[in-house]
C-alpha cells in the first residue's frame, strides 16, 4: 500500500517569490509520482509526473520536481510564483503497473499576494 | 478532442434519495475511475472501471454505492438512500487502453449536498 504526505496544508508567498510545495511518500514497491493543481470548482489538471529515468522532472507553468529516493520525497518548485499559481497543489503516487489507482495526499493551498 | 465530462456539476438531494452521477470518459478511452473529495481532504480513490467490468473497487462503501460501465453510454456512479455524510466532490478519471504507462485524466467534478 501507498500513501502520501503533504507537510503543509497552506503555503502564503508574495507574487515573484520561489516557492517548495513538500511531498513525501512511503510505498513497498516502485512507484510513479504526479503533482496536480486544482483551480477553485475545476478538477485536477496534471503539473508533471516522475515515471522512471531522471530524478529532476520539469512540467508545465514553471514548475519542477526532484525526486528523491532514499528520501522518499517529491517536493515541487517554482521559481518565482505568479497570482494566477493561486490554487490547491496535490501530491499523488501510483504503483508502476501501468493502470493503477492514484493515492493523493491531502493537498497544499498555495495563495499568492501581490 | 473533448475532455472528461461529468454531469451533472451540482446535484443536491435530500437525505434517503438516490444520487446518480455520469462520467463520459474521452474518446477512445476505455478505464474509468472514481474519486471522492470530502472538504479539506485529497482526492480517495473509489472504483476503476473497464468497459462492462469492474477491475477493484477496494475503495467504495459496503453499502449504498455502486458504480458500472456499460459497454455503451457514460459510466454511472450510483448513491441510494444518500447521508449527509455523502455530501462531497465527486471526480471521474479516464485513461487510454493498457501500455506502459496510462494517464489518468479528470473531469471538473460533480459536487453533491445532502440536505
């Protein structure tokens, strides 16, 4: 079985600044890890994904991962954050099987001040 | 190429009634999966579904719920005699047919309130 923490619930940063949004995970097999952003009342939209291959994985909008073994952490970056980054960040793993159900963590609100 | 559509996005029933909540996946998508989303939690998986099977449901209640994929139409994620404990956000998932690696993409959601 996997599971997934989130060590922040919210995250407050000024517009510009960089920001770490924190995932570990913990599982007994390989695993794929997923970051997903919900905007208010839409569902998730896939940031990046870590399939296999190399540890620093870069997505859409800006952002990037590293992951990172024998931590067993994911954590997502940004280096300067706009308003509109304005959203719930969820952290997800799945088994390598192929099609396998997504565990989530209990997701970051990152806000953005101007 | 449409994405995931759930309908309907808002549903409010009152306690003892049935939810019935859609799923059309995208095109040429053959696995369904359900997520639900109480308030201030992530996303718990519910059923993955193929076309006129289920594969696991290892996350949907005993009781009440039940969910299916007709070889044809949308898939149907059923609640009777709905709690209020069943208000939440409902999203629906599809992804391609097996391969390496399948991503799964979701739809905005069905937000059900029990009253």
């Amino acid at each position: 079985a996997q599971s997934v923490t989130q060590l922040d619930s919210q995250v407050p940063v000024f517009e510009e600044a960089p920001v770490e949004l924190r995932c570990n995970y913990s599982s007994s097999v390989s695993v794929y890890l997923f970051w997903y952003v919900q905007y208010p009342n839409q569902g998730l939209q896939l940031l990046l994904k870590y399939l296999s291959g190399s540890t620093l994985v870069k997505g859409i909008n800006g952002f990037e991962a590293e992951f990172n073994k024998s931590q067993t952490s994911f954590h997502l970056r940004k280096p300067s954050v706009h308003i509109s980054d304005t959203a719930e960040y969820f952290c997800a793993v799945s088994g390598s099987g192929g099609s396998e159900k997504l565990v989530f963590g209990k997701g970051t609100k990152l806000t953005v001040n101007p | 190429n449409a994405g995931v559509m759930q309908n309907p996005r808002h549903l409010v029933r009152r306690r003892g009634q049935e939810a019935r909540l859609r799923c059309s996946p995208m095109k040429g998508h053959s696995h369904v999966y359900w997520y639900r989303q109480l308030p201030e939690e992530g996303l718990k998986f519910m059923v993955y579904l193929q076309k006129e099977n289920i594969i696991d449901e290892s996350g949907m209640p005993k009781e009440r719920f039940s969910a299916e994929f007709p070889k044809e139409g949308p898939s149907i994620l059923r609640i009777q005699q709905v709690v209020r404990g069943d208000s939440a956000a409902y999203f629906c998932a599809s992804s391609p047919p097996l391969g390496f690696y399948n991503e799964q993409f979701f739809g905005p959601g069905t937000r059900l309130t029990v009253l």
